[in-house]
C-alpha cells in the first residue's frame, strides 16, 4: 500500500471523528448542557450500571489512567454525585455508587442523551435509520474484531425493549433450546407461553421489565421481571442463544434486572429454576442470590430439582 493511499485514508477517518463529535456534541463546554465532561457522564453511566463497580473495574472498562480516574472520581464526590463504601464481600476493596444527587445528574444526561438522539433519527426516513444503524454496527464489528464464531468479544450486544414478534420469539426459542438442549416436553414451552401472555395481558411499566439482547441484528437473549408483590419481583425466562454464550450477556442480563428491581424500590428479587441449569445457577450465586428451597418434582417429562432463589436488594 502506497504511502498516498495511506495518507488517504488516515484524512478520511479523521474527517469522520471531528464530523461525528461535532454532530453529537462532545465538543461543548458542557455535555448534553449540563456542567460535565463527556468522561465525567461516562462514569457515572457505567457506575449506574453496574453491580458494585470498583475504581479498578472503571479504569479497566474505560481504558483511563488510574490516575487521572481517581482525581477525576474525587471531583465526582466533592460534588456530592458519588460514594465509595467498603465491600460487603472484601473489606478491603471500596464500591463506588451514586448518590441521590447522582441518580438525578445520570438521570438528567440519560433523558436528555436520548432527547437528542431521538431528534437526531427522527429527521431520517425508516430506510436511513436503518442503514445508519447498519454502518454503526459495521464499524463496531470491524474495529473490535470477532470470534471464530462470528459473534465479538466485549459487549457487541445491547439490550433493547421488546418490538413486535419479540414476545413470540421468546416462547419459540425456549420450546425450542430446552428441548434440544435437556430433552423438555412440549408441557415446558406451554408454561413459557402462559408466562410471556400474562406479561403482555397484565403489564405494569412502572414495575415490570422484559429485556431483548441483540448482536448483529439478531435476538440472542432476554429475561424478565415481573411483579409477585408490592414488595418482591421475580426474575423469568433468562435465555441465552449457545452462540452468544461466554461473552457475559446472561451476566449483564440479571445485572439489569436487579437494577431495575432495585430503582423500583422493590425489597427482594426472586426466581425458581432447576438444577440442571447449571450455567444460570452459577451466575445467580455470583450476583448474591442464596438458594433457599429444593423440591424434587417431575414436569416437562423429566425427574428435576426445582430451586427458589431470592436476593435482598
């Protein structure tokens, strides 16, 4: 390759990063028109959406100096947006958190991200959005590389809530993987049906969820929360597509439904699985869940072991 064509294209994906920042607006004084720096909203953000995130986990994720992370998370506490409290698990590693202060800052940068954003969309026709997104998810899969089974390391899923067809989708892959998968009677997928229906007949925004996970433009996930009480919701039908396994998704998956559970002020988040499901159980016991019951039944054609499981939030 010609030193020319290099320079070429060197000038042609700066032209796109100054074109992209600019249109966004991370070049303003204040991001979003609030008084923090795009660094500063990205912290919050991941601290928000994490289950106690350390100073460590932030600098690794977002690929800052230590340094300059901790002076800019003593910023982050002199205003009173975040705190830092020893871990329940190891009292020698400190949690960071947001305040109620910094719920509310997150909260004013996230409404107002998606503000503009959604202007940003609304201004192209169906057949631009869609192409947009397309080169979006082209850039993403070229720059961070893939697996060699075709899906990327990293988080090249994201969650969205769920479109039409969703919910049908749902019952068809679970009637579909447990039966391959543990050898499930079509008695599983009814119940899966008669859960996803009950969601959709009696749903409750306020303290319900269903959540879709999306990697190329394909459903590879979801899980649910629904309300069992004024004061405790239940976790349902985590799934996760075999080619989208090992990449953490049923991590951040349960990490968004305690989450949500916990923003609702809900008291408890429990769920019933089997112990055959070996892959979930193990991310519930590291997300804090305690099993509290065993019961051996037959359902689904098969001799199980049904566990309850339930997480003080």
């Amino acid at each position: 390759m010609s030193d020319e064509l290099i320079e070429t294209r060197v000038d042609g994906v700066r032209r796109f990063n100054r074109f992209w920042t600019r249109r966004i607006g991370v070049l303003r004084e204040g991001l979003l028109h609030t008084p923090h720096t795009l660094t500063e909203a990205r912290v919050l953000l991941e601290i928000s959406q994490r289950i106690n995130p350390t100073a460590t986990d932030l600098a690794r994720e977002l690929g800052l100096d230590p340094g300059y992370l901790s002076r800019l998370l003593a910023r982050l506490e002199g205003l009173g947006l975040v705190a830092r409290s020893p871990s329940e698990a190891d009292g020698r590693r400190r949690v960071l958190s947001l305040t109620p202060k910094g719920e509310e800052a997150f909260s004013l940068l996230d409404s107002r991200s998606r503000e503009e954003v959604g202007e940003m969309l609304g201004g192209l026709a169906e057949g631009e959005q869609r192409r947009l997104l397309e080169a979006m998810r082209t850039v993403e899969a070229i720059l961070e590389g893939e697996t060699a089974r075709g899906f990327k390391y990293s988080e090249s899923f994201y969650l969205r809530s769920p479109e039409p067809g969703d919910l049908g989708w749902v019952v068809h892959r679970h009637g579909i993987l447990y039966a391959r998968e543990y050898g499930w009677d079509g008695s599983f997928e009814a119940l899966v049906a008669r859960i996803v229906a009950d969601f959709g007949d009696g749903y409750d925004a306020a303290g319900e969820r269903c959540w879709i996970a999306e990697m190329d433009g394909k459903n590879v996930g979801c899980v649910f929360v629904v309300k069992e009480s004024e004061t405790v919701a239940k976790l349902r039908l985590l799934l996760v597509e075999p080619e989208a396994r090992g990449l953490g998704l049923g991590t951040r998956l349960v990490e968004e439904c305690i989450r949500f559970s916990r923003g609702c002020g809900y008291e408890k988040l429990v769920l019933w699985t089997n112990s055959v499901l070996g892959a979930a159980r193990h991310v519930y016991e590291e997300k804090g869940f305690e099993l509290v019951e065993e019961e051996d039944h037959h359902s689904f054609g098969k001799d199980l072991v049904g566990q309850n499981w339930e997480l003080t939030l």
